[in-house]
C-alpha cells in the first residue's frame, strides 16, 4: 500500500529576477512500513518537500497532488479541506523540537491528542486518565517518564526531540516525518533520537520519511535514501550504494557538505576522558538509561 | 602653487551641529511661547501661595490627629471599595482574553475582525475611566454597580491591548507543530500560544488590579460608589480630621495592594 504519493510537485520562490525552482516537477512514492531518508545539501529543497507533505506549505498552482494513505493534502496548490483528519495521522518533528518550552513535558506529548479530541476538552486542556497513562507510556518508550513534570525548557535538545517523537506516539501516527531532526543534535542524541525513530519503523510499522544532512546516518538507519539536488531527485535508490564517489558526480564539490562527519567530540580518538566529557555523561543519566 | 580644492574645502559638520533650517526654528518659538503662555493662564503666582499657606497649615492642622471615631464605617467602605477594583478587574480580564484573541495579529480569524477589535479596544483604553463612570451612573444609577461597570471596561482596554500583544510575541514554531499534526484552530491557541504568553496574563492582571484599585477610589466622587464619596463629603464639610482618617487608609489599602502584587509578580514569575 503506498503511504505518501507524490506527483508533479513545483514550488516557485521569489519574484522576478530572483525566481527559484525549490522543488521542479517532483514525484515520489513511499510505501507504507518504508524508512526513507531525504538527502541533500542546503536549499536543495529537503525541507519545502517536507513541508509540502503536512501541507504547511502550497505547491505552484496546477501542480503538485500529494495523498497520504490515499487522503488527499492538497492538490494543484489548493489544500485539502479534510486537511485535519489526514494531518492526525502523521506526526512531524521538526529540527527545533517546537515544544511549547514553559509546559511540562508530559503536556508536550498530551496535545498529541488534540487532532482526535473533542474541541472542548482540547480548549480546556482535559486530558482523560486514560490519555494520561498513554502519554507516560510514550514517555517511558523514549526514556523520559522521570522528566514527565518538568518543564520542556530543562532538558536538552535531544531530551526535547525525543519527546517530540513521543508526541507523534501518542498520536498513533501511521506516518512520521520528520525534518531535519538531529540536525542541531550532538552525535550520541543523534544515534538515540534515529534508534527511536527506527524502533517505531521496524516495531510498530510507521513508516518514517526523515531529512538527513549527513549521509552516513542515511547509510546505518535507512533502507531507502532520496538525494535531492535543486528541486529534483538525483538519486532514489538502497542507501547502501551511496558511495563518496556517487555522491560526488551527483553533488560535485557540494558533496563534502555532505560526507565530512560534523562531529566535534569523535568517540574514535582514545584520549583519556576529559573532565568536561565525564560531567557531561554523569548530568544526563537518562541517556544512558535508554 | 595653487592648493587643490580638495584640500582647501573644510570637512562638513555633523548634522546636528547644523543651523536649524528656519521652519524648525519657527516651530521650536511657537512650542515655546505656547507653554509660556500656558503657564501664564493657569493662574500660577507665588503671591498666591504665599497667600494660601496659612489655610493650608490650618487644614493640616485640623487634619491631625485623624479621627478615628467613625473609622469603622469608613473600614467598610474601603472594602467596599476594594471589592469594586476586584470585581471589575475579574470581569475585565476574563472578557479581555476572549477580544485580546481576536486582536492577536497571528490568530485572529479576520484581517477585518481584528481591525475592529484592536479598534473596540482602543476606544475602550482612551475614553478615561472617570468618564465612564458617569455614563454608567447615569445608565445603572448611584453605587458600586457603575463603578464595577467602569473599572471592567477600562481594565478591558488595558489587558486586552496587553494580552493580544503578549500572544503576538509568542514563537509560533510550538503553533505551527501543533497545525501539522492536526489540532484544531481552538486547540493550538489553548496549548501553544496562550501557555507562552501566561507569564505576561499574570503581570498585565496585577498592574490592573493595582490601577483599578487607586480609580476605584477616585471613581466614588462621581457617585460610582466606595470611599470617594465619604472623602468629598468630609472635605465638603470641612470634617479634616475625618477626610485625613480617609487618605490614610486608601494609602494603606494602595500600599498593601502594590506590595501584595510586587510580591505575587516575583513568586509567580
């Protein structure tokens, strides 16, 4: 069954001289229970197609059909009407966690049932019993029941997307997309924010489109990857094939952008433990714990 | 050798530095002579206050020691008095939320619906509360319910103006999540925008309630009920000593209320 289908998608920026294709006639099709990665350097268009599945964003007029699970998001730049139903459906974590920061963790994850609530209660903030236990649950899943009263300000940033993964748990998502999600992550929040997001791929079924800026993640976590460049698909295919040298007749220079492992803190280097590095792992306990 | 203009030519001076240009120079006399003027026809002269003094020494004179034979009655009347700046700040910033939503740019409905909302708010905010005390005197009669009425509608134009721009500043980011996934118009503003904005609900409020407490007393001598109306007519009757029993305790009450709301603003906050 096909989860997300993309047809003829075109998004225009800009005016006049300063006209850009951000994404140029795109079409693509994710399968249901796939775990897909969408690559490509800055501004090739991994963020506006993402955007465009949720229908945040319209594509040019007379272009673009999307349909998730067979419900239409928009369709020739008009939204849906039944935009909300198709929107309960998938979650989205985005690369700024977007939780409301002066609200307690378990709140955070809490408003994943607000697409399927009554309005009242919604407008109210009542919360069954019942919805409670499910928002600890997906709270424990992520490793953060024990942070379930604090503020989402106090955690960190992967503390903060993990609980924006349980958030798409509560809310049952059959599709999770998420942009960008360790984009401002160290490497150890990284690996445990795209080990939750492959648990719930392999476990639960969801499948899950993520935007990745760095190939080698794609490689260990995702079956598929879709390379962007400009707008269009350059590459969709196994992960496992994306060597440095595909990627560089596909890139060129900008393949660098890429392959070079953005990380300040590589665990490869066999240095004693810093001071610094010991208090970092001995402040966060709940990583370890998951 | 002649020396090259370049060189000759002096540096300009700042624009400040610059001679008024002699419309702005017109304007600054006429400012100028306006207030002289104004000062002028307020009556304003030492003679009379040198004049004035000793009235003034006999009043205070009078004034002290306050009686307090009839400060029960007045201690009701204060509460009273306090219980309007309570009310009507409640029922102020309970109907502001409502209209401070639809005067919130990032979520109001309609471009047309916050125009006219911003607008109510205004007209709410700039007509002074004494002025509507004297319209609801005349609409409801003599008593707290005028001066309730004309606190809420000036506590409106306060909040309302305040809580629409707290929800304005807020990260719309956490709003925009909650769209993505499907919560309803209603649901956003509730779980997203409003909790960003609470800290700034919470300061708005008590500032209220601190103004509304200080017009509540002013509001009494146009008859809207409270404390007013015993302070004119003590002064009225030339009772010093009664109207100075009445000034101190609306500075207490104005002191007490100020503290409370410095030390709520610092615990809740």
């Amino acid at each position: 069954m096909t989860a997300i289908a993309i047809k003829d998608l075109t998004k225009t920026f800009g005016s006049g001289a300063n006209r850009r294709k951000a994404l140029n006639a795109l079409s693509l099709q994710v399968e249901k229970g796939e775990m897909v990665a969408l690559i490509g350097a800055s501004g090739s268009g991994k963020s506006t197609l993402i955007r465009h599945m949720i229908g945040l964003t319209l594509a040019d007029r007379g272009t673009g059909n999307i349909s998730v699970f067979d419900q239409n998001v928009q369709a020739g730049g008009r939204i849906s009407r039944s935009i909300r139903q198709t929107r309960v459906r998938v979650g989205v974590v985005f690369q700024q966690f977007n939780l409301v920061s002066r609200l307690p963790l378990l709140t955070n994850v809490l408003v994943g049932f607000l697409g399927s609530i009554p309005t009242w209660r919604g407008l109210l903030g009542l919360f069954t019993h019942q919805e409670k236990l499910l928002a600890m649950q997906a709270l424990k899943r992520v490793g953060l029941a024990e942070y379930a009263s604090q503020r989402a300000s106090t955690l960190s940033g992967g503390q903060q997307q993990r609980a924006a993964i349980a958030r798409a748990l509560v809310q049952h998502a059959q599709v999770i997309l998420a942009d960008e999600p360790i984009a401002s992550l160290d490497p150890e929040a990284s690996r445990k924010v795209m080990d939750h997001l492959s648990a719930l791929n392999r476990e639960d079924g969801t499948t899950v489109v993520v935007s990745l800026h760095q190939v080698d993640y794609a490689i260990r976590y995702c079956p598929r990857t879709v390379a962007l460049h400009e707008g269009i698909v350059v590459y969709d295919g196994p992960s496992a094939n994306l060597t440095p040298e595909l990627l560089k007749s596909l890139y060129g220079s900008d393949s660098d952008e890429l392959l070079v492992p953005q990380r300040p803190r590589n665990p490869v280097v066999l240095a004693p433990k810093s001071k610094t590095q010991q208090g970092r792992l001995v402040e966060t306990p709940a990583l370890a714990a998951v | 050798m002649p020396i090259s203009p370049a060189v000759s030519r002096l540096p300009l001076l700042p624009d400040r530095y610059a001679r008024p240009s002699l419309p702005s120079f017109m304007a600054y006399l006429v400012a100028f002579a306006f207030a002289m003027v104004s000062i002028q026809n307020s009556g304003l002269s030492l003679e009379r206050l040198l004049v004035g003094l000793p009235s003034i020494s006999r009043m205070l004179d009078q004034m002290f020691p306050p009686d307090l034979e009839r400060i029960s009655s007045i201690g009701w009347s204060l509460l009273q008095t306090f219980q309007m700046a309570v009310a009507g700040t409640v029922l102020g910033i309970v109907l502001s939320l409502p209209l401070a939503i639809l005067a919130a740019r990032n979520i109001s409905p309609h471009p047309v619906v916050y125009v006219l909302s911003r607008g109510l708010i205004s007209f709410f905010r700039t007509v002074p509360d004494l002025v509507w005390a004297l319209i609801f005197v005349i609409a409801v009669g003599l008593g707290p319910a005028a001066g309730t009425m004309a606190i809420t509608i000036d506590t409106i134009g306060f909040c309302g103006r305040f809580f629409a721009e707290a929800m304005e500043e807020t990260d719309a980011a956490p709003a925009e999540a909650l769209n993505s996934i499907g919560a309803s118009r209603t649901g956003m503003i509730f779980s997203a925008v409003i909790p960003q904005a609470f800290p700034s609900f919470i300061n708005s409020s008590l500032f209220s309630l601190e103004k509304a407490t200080r017009s509540s007393v002013v509001l009494g001598l146009v008859g809207a009920g409270g404390i007013g109306i015993e302070l004119k007519v003590a002064m009225d009757l030339f009772s010093y000593d009664v109207a100075s029993t009445i000034i101190l305790s609306v500075f207490m009450l104005v002191l007490v209320v100020e503290n409370a709301s410095t030390y709520l603003r610092s615990k809740i906050i």
